[in-house]
C-alpha cells in the first residue's frame, strides 16, 4: 500500500445549517443526520444534497441515534425520544420525566436500550416498553454488548454491570481502573481503561460458582495513555490511545502484532471503522488509515475548529 499525507485538501462539499449543532454527525447509508439547536433533526446526502429537515418538541440534547433499520432517535430537553423514519416521517414519541445519560443504544436482535441515572428501559422499535432494570449505583455513558448480546453498562465506581437481553441483572464486574473503552468479540470482549490497558475478557455463564465468576480475564496487554476506541476485523484487534497510540494484537490472546503512532493527540471523541480492507481511525482535526498488517494508507489533517468527524458507509 502506498502511504500520503493530505493536508488543506479542498472539500468536496459544504453546508450551512440554521442552527449549530448539538449532536452528529451521524452516518448511514449514504445519508449523514445531524440535530441542531434549532430544534430540527436534519439530514442531507452523502453527497450534500438536503433531504429533509423535522422539528423535534424541546430543546435538542447530545443524544441522537440512528438505527440499523434507518430509524431516527432524537432525545429532546424535556426528556421526550422522538422516532423518525429515514425519509423524516414522525413515528412515534416516548415521553419520560427525566433524560436518559446518553444516546439510544441498539442491542443486536433490534432492542432498543435507554440508560438513565437511575433505571435501564429496554423498548421495541415500536416502542412498547419490554422491562425496566432499576440501577442502585450512578451508571456512566459507556454501553457496548458481549459477544452473545448481554448488555454492559460502566458504572461511576469503575464497575461494569452485564444485564441480559431480557432484562436480569446477571453480574457485576469489578475492575480497579476505569474503563474507556469496550468492544463484542465472540468469547466475551475487550476493554480499555483509563490507565493504557487493554484487557480481554471471557464470558461464559456455565462456570459461575460462589468462588467463580462468570467473566473472567484472559490477556492483557499495556499502551502508552488512556484508551480512546477499539475496533476488530479478520482476527486483528486495534487499539488507539489519548496521546495517538495505535497498535494490532491478535483478538484471540492479545499477542502484539504492530504498534504505531498518529503523531496527533486524540482531541473530542475518537474511533476507528474498519472499511475497504483498512482501519479507519478519526477525531477531531485528524484521520488516516492503516491496513490490518499495520502498514500506512493515509493520513489526513481537518481543518482546525471542527467537529468529532464521522466516517461514512
């Protein structure tokens, strides 16, 4: 692969909002949905064509989602989660006295998850309420899944709660540092902490004991700083840190395959999307690209002042 670094590279398109946005962008399907402060969740094509704009009831929070199905989810100040089909089409509005600690969160057989400060709502696509879990301790916005589906929520006090798809709370999992970052794999999964580790985790319900938990940790490996995102394709688990870190460890045992760096510290919210063969890996005034052998594709600096970017399909 042939590596290049793209610097004040022109965009291929621009458009102007009515109001800043509160949360996105967000891309599916060649289409990208932002939400605004003027109230509206807007989305426009991946070519920057305007398709439709849908005022939402209340001032618009951080919290917007977009489902595999196409599904809109738009969180609004006073507590309400309004549903819009992918062409702007009111669905349905479910309405709540408080608001949930982050964005709508979708479990893999299409449940729809909503973490509040004291409770976990599990609702259908059509929103009937399926169970609600209530939360003794103060959750945090991190919610990610096992490799089976069971939810896990991190909790304030660097614990993680495993709850089952229907709604039992099947364990605690205590950890001494705080995790940043949790990624599915088919044994159980992955999580980094706050500290630089980067700890694979496996999941199996069978061997529970009184003197046994259910997770228990298989590898681990240690990066330079605070883990930021994890992504995983065709055995290769990548791991970037808050200071540009990034390397490969095979997902199975954690045995280190490459290490690297972005030359750029992680400002805003980090990821990385594994598309066209590459790990993808984008924050705020920066991307690039590195093949799953760890080889340079390229790289890219965004202009300065501009938002978390999003990868499209």
């Amino acid at each position: 692969a042939t590596s290049y670094i793209l610097s004040a590279v022109e965009p291929e398109w621009s458009r102007v909002l009515a109001g800043t946005v509160v949360s996105g962008p967000i891309a599916r399907d060649d289409r990208i949905y932002l939400s605004g402060t003027d109230r509206t969740v807007t989305c426009i094509s991946e070519k920057g064509a305007f398709l439709w704009s849908k005022p939402i009831p209340g001032k618009m929070s951080p919290f917007l989602s977009v489902l595999r199905s196409g599904m809109v989810l738009a969180v609004s100040g006073n507590g309400t989660v309004s549903a819009l089909s992918m062409d702007g089409l009111s669905l349905w509005q479910l309405k709540s006295p408080d608001l949930p600690i982050a964005a709508p969160y979708e479990g893999r057989d299409g449940r729809i998850f909503l973490v509040y400060a004291n409770r976990i709502v599990c609702i259908s696509p059509t929103a009937t309420v399926k169970w609600t879990l209530p939360l003794s301790r103060v959750p945090r916005e991190l919610i990610a899944e096992t490799g089976s589906g069971d939810l896990l929520l991190a909790l304030e006090d660097s614990s993680v709660l495993r709850v089952s798809p229907f709604g039992q709370a099947l364990e605690l999992i205590e950890h001494q540092d705080t995790p940043t970052a949790i990624l599915p794999v088919d044994s159980g999964f992955v999580c980094g902490f706050s500290s630089g580790v980067v700890r694979g985790y496996d999941v199996r319900d069978s061997r529970a004991q009184a003197k046994r938990n259910a997770t228990e940790p298989v590898w681990e490996r240690k990066m330079g700083s605070r883990i930021v995102a994890l992504a995983s394709q065709e055995g290769t688990l990548c791991a970037l840190d808050a200071e540009g870190g990034i390397c490969g460890l095979n997902v199975t045992d954690g045995a280190p395959l490459w290490a690297a760096s972005t030359g750029h510290r992680v400002q805003g919210r980090g990821a990385i999307e594994y598309e066209y063969g590459q790990f993808n890996f984008i924050y705020r005034g920066y991307a690039s690209a590195r093949t799953a052998l760890g080889r340079p594709v390229f790289e890219l600096e965004l202009p300065v002042g501009s938002s978390d970017p999003a990868l499209s399909d």
